[in-house]
C-alpha cells in the first residue's frame, strides 16, 4: 500500500507540470508515466534466482539431513537448464505453494513420514514470518520438498529393498523430472493420476478416508459376546450381539440401512453374505466365534492394513491394468483373475504354498498350455518325501502312476496327477507354475495354503477355455480330447500372456467393496516395521 501510495504522489506531480502543454504534450506525458512505472517497480522487485551446481553443492552443506536427494534434485535443474522452478520472479509460484499443501496432506496418502527442515518450509508459506530465508535456500529447499514428496508418494520402498523382502515383480521406473514437467502443466494430476500409480491405489485411498472416518466417529462399536459359552449365531437367533453385528455390517456399508433389530432376519443374512465374500469367508450363515473376533479386530488394525496395501501398490507398474490381457493371482485372496480387454474372463480360487515352501512374489510371461502333463517330481520332494515312502513301500511308485524317467520321477498322465489334467507355463528360476489338481476338497477350506509353491487352480478348465476361446486352432472338442488323460499334448500360445503373483491383505474390487485377507506369510509386519518403525528415519 506505501509503495502505491508514493507511486500515486509522483505520477500526480508529473500530471500536474505537464497539465498546460498542448495534446501532443499530454501523448508524451502518458509516456513518461509508463516509463517511470516500470522502472519504479523494477527497482523494488526483487532479483531471480540463480542456480548452479555450486549453488547447489554448498546448500547440502548447509542442510546435510537432505543430502539424499542432491543427485534427483541435481538432475532437476539439469533438465531446467538451471533456471528457478519454483519462482515467479519475487514470489513462490501456485505450483509451489499447492505441492506444499499436498506435502501437509500425506497422512491421507497412507504417508507418516516428515521432511527435515519441514519447519523452514512452512516459514516459507507463513506470511507473518519477516525474517525469511535467501531465495537460494526456499528455491532449493522446495526442490527437495518435491523430490521427497514424489519418491514417497510415487514409488515408495526403493527396488533394492523390495528385492530383499522377497518382492520379485517388476519395479516401476520413473523420472522426477518428467514427473514434474507433467505436473506443472497439469496441477489437478497431483490428485489423481492413474498414468503414475496403479488405480487400485486410488481404490484403497479413498477407503482410508472412509475407515478413519467411522473411527474419528466411534462407529467402530465391540461385539459383546461371552467367548466361553458362545454358540455360533444362525439365522432367526436373537440378542444384543446380533443387533451390535448388524450397525456393523451398516457402518461398513454391507447394509443399506440399520433397522436396529435384535433378530438375525433375511436382511441380515444378505449383509452377512456380503462381509464373509468381502473377506474371503465360506459363503454360509453361520457366526462362528472366529467369526466375531474378526469383527472385535480394532479398526486401527484395519487402517493400517489399508495404508500398508496402498503402498505395495506404489510398487506396480501404473499401466499393469491397462494390458489387453493378463492374469493375477492375489496369494492371501486365494484367487486368480484372468483380465481380457478390461473385463474380466474368468475368476477361480486357488491354494498356494505352504509356510515352508511360500509362493514366489513375481511374474512372467505364460507361453503355452501343457494338456494332460506329466508331473517331473522337484528332486527336494524324491529327498525329503519319496525315499522315505519307496524304502517303507516297494510299490509305492507303480500304485501312484509314477516312474523312473532318466534318474528322475515322474507322474504319468491320468485324472489322479498332481498336476490334474492341465498346466500353465511361464518360464522363471522358481519353477513355478499354474495347474489343475485332483484333491479339489482342499478348496473347500478358507485358508489355502497346502502346495509346494505352485498355484492350484479350481478352474484350471476353465481358464485353458477362456484363454483359448477366440484360438480356432484349438476347439472346445479338441481341448477335451487334449485332456483326457492318456498322452501329454502342448500348445504354444500365439501371445505370451502376463501373469503376476502379488500379495495385497487389501484390495477394493470393481463395485468399491474392500476385502482383507489373512496375512498368511507374515508379511504385513515387516512392512510395517520397515515403513512405520519410529527408529526409522524420515524418508
């Protein structure tokens, strides 16, 4: 206000002695004015900032908690040819000040980590602070800003370290710089940016905000039951614990409307069908105790499942789900989707490995089909397993179809393989694969951890059909031929097809319904202690 003040108080003295001159005069009075408005505010605007790798060098000195990001932050004025990029001439830019309300906000990313020196930076956004810092330190500051902001939000735990947790999908790559260019032109991509992370992630951000808020709301009401004498629950029962079950299944959104009945009704059970689905339950409508504990679980155990989930999906590739075709097996779901065109095919269950001998988490390319296969036994199964029965049983070998192929076992083809009548291949290290299995009881149980690493498929037909659905070479008679049992018959795929093995405890489907998972590898722990551990410095 001075300074327009003063601006005000010239350019009237001016006006004032030019007043008398002839029109031509008054032509060259405006253009004295201009003349002196823009050097008067040239004079008091405040010089642009320079940037160079020295200038560089000697802030990492000042501020050695950041010295991380010096090579990113480096390879950002690079790019820029070292001009500012966070100034607009005297003063931070829209951009600036927007990522710094997006830094503020990386709680509801599922985010816990803070910025060293994150109290200058809010300096820098705080009009009531006049002892400001040198434009050099808020220009270099806020470009660390964003670097920790991106490699947090946009790729989370770095590709070594997910190697070392057992994590073998392919990693993403990105460029902050590219990154940040996109950014700049479009802002409204800070929100929401299914080109930069995998869509699921948004999926699950958005149920975060939805658990924290039945938290912040004492929604999340215990189950009174009495664990000694409790029976399980079934339909038309009544008391206070099926009215506490049904808010629940109201606030969790497996219930339209809350009628506040004590009686476990046919609404109900549509609701209870619904949760049980949601976690990977047999579909009936018994409560078992188990049931109950599960509800009691505090839901800041549910949170943190959420967060945890969000940041695998930091991991995947942002264009997985944009393939024409692929299949996923999400090991603590127990489920394998094979995705076609944007829809999905077909669905399945599945088991997977035991504790001992965990499912591998990575992918490959499937590239043919193995109709009526025959089982080459793993030589860890003949030592650990096969010895010890062939020494007990001399027949033991002929009576389950089984023989010596070179030095080695083999199953024979037939209905009782282990292999059922159908296998995927993807060539990879861990000799893992996709097939059919004779013992399909064990996909009655909930949790299905019972094979040697390989994943058994329910629908193993199914998917063979699916997949070869619109290949005229191979015929629904011909595939029914093919697995019949007597002779192992192969067909090359004409297009590798994509599989990934993941592990998500959480995943929304297409409906926006959330489903949690058993943890049945441990692995949600680790995580947890490598993201959230408080002797865990600030990322």
């Amino acid at each position: 206000m001075r300074n327009f003040t003063s601006l005000s108080v010239v350019a009237a003295v001016i006006f004032s002695m030019f007043s008398f001159e002839s029109s031509a005069k008054e032509i060259d009075i405006k253009i004295k004015m201009a003349e002196f408005e823009n050097t008067f505010m040239s004079n008091k605007s405040v010089s642009k900032v320079t940037v160079d790798a020295a200038s560089i060098d000697q802030f990492y000195k000042k501020y050695p908690k950041l010295k991380k990001y010096q090579n990113d932050v480096l390879d950002l004025y690079k790019k820029k040819e070292y001009n500012a990029i966070w100034h607009d001439d005297k003063r931070v830019s829209e951009f600036g000040s927007l990522l710094y309300h997006k830094v503020r906000l990386l709680s509801d990313q599922g985010i816990k980590a803070t910025m060293p020196y994150m109290d200058l930076v809010d300096d820098v956004f705080n009009e009531s602070v006049s002892n400001k810092l040198p434009q050099i330190d808020t220009e270099l500051l806020l470009s660390n800003m964003y670097v920790f902001y991106a490699s947090n939000v946009y790729s989370g735990v770095d590709p070594a370290t997910l190697k070392k947790i057992g994590w073998f999908l392919p990693a993403k790559s990105i460029s902050y710089a590219k990154i940040l260019d996109s950014l700049m032109v479009d802002p409204d991509r800070l929100n929401k940016d299914e080109n930069l992370l995998f869509g699921q992630y948004y999926k699950l951000k958005a149920m975060l905000k939805k658990y924290r808020t039945i938290e912040q709301n004492n929604q999340w009401t215990k189950i009174d039951i009495d664990s000694a004498t409790y029976k399980d629950l079934k339909p038309f029962d009544s008391g206070v614990a099926v009215k506490q079950i049904r808010t629940r299944l109201f606030v969790v959104g497996d219930l339209a409307q809350d009628s506040k009945r004590d009686v476990y009704d046919e609404e109900m059970m549509a609701g209870i069908l619904k949760y049980k689905k949601r976690y990977g339950l047999k579909l009936n409508y018994a409560l078992t105790r188990e049931h109950i504990n599960q509800m009691n679980e505090p839901i800041g155990n549910r949170i943190k499942t959420i967060m945890l989930n969000m940041e695998r999906c930091r991991w995947i590739p942002a264009n997985l789900a944009q393939a024409s075709e692929y299949i996923m097996v999400n090991i603590p779901s127990f489920v394998l989707v094979y995705v076609k065109d944007g829809k999905y095919e077909l669905m399945s269950d599945v088991f997977v490995g035991t504790r001992m001998t965990e499912t591998v988490i990575f992918s490959g390319m499937m590239d043919r089909i193995v109709f009526s296969p025959y089982w080459y036994v793993p030589q860890s199964i003949i030592k650990n397993e096969l010895k010890l029965k062939m020494a007990e049983d001399k027949n033991y070998l002929a009576d389950h179809n089984m023989e010596w192929n070179g030095g080695n076992v083999r199953q024979k083809p037939g209905p009782k393989n282990s292999l059922g009548l159908v296998k995927f291949m993807f060539p990879n290290p861990n000799d893992i694969y996709l097939h059919d299995t004779p013992a399909k009881s064990l996909f009655d149980f909930e949790k299905r951890i019972f094979s040697h690493g390989c994943i058994n498929v329910k629908e193993a037909k199914g998917l063979a059909l699916a997949i070869l659905k619109d290949n005229p070479d191979w015929p629904v008679d011909k595939i029914d031929q093919a697995m019949s049992g007597e002779k192992e018959t192969t067909c090359t795929l004409k297009n590798k097809i994509p599989i990934y093995i993941g592990y998500f405890t959480a995943w929304v489907n297409n409906d926006g319904e959330i489903g949690f998972y058993p943890d049945v590898y441990d692995r949600d722990p680790q995580l947890d202690k490598l993201l959230y551990s408080d002797a865990v410095a600030a990322k």
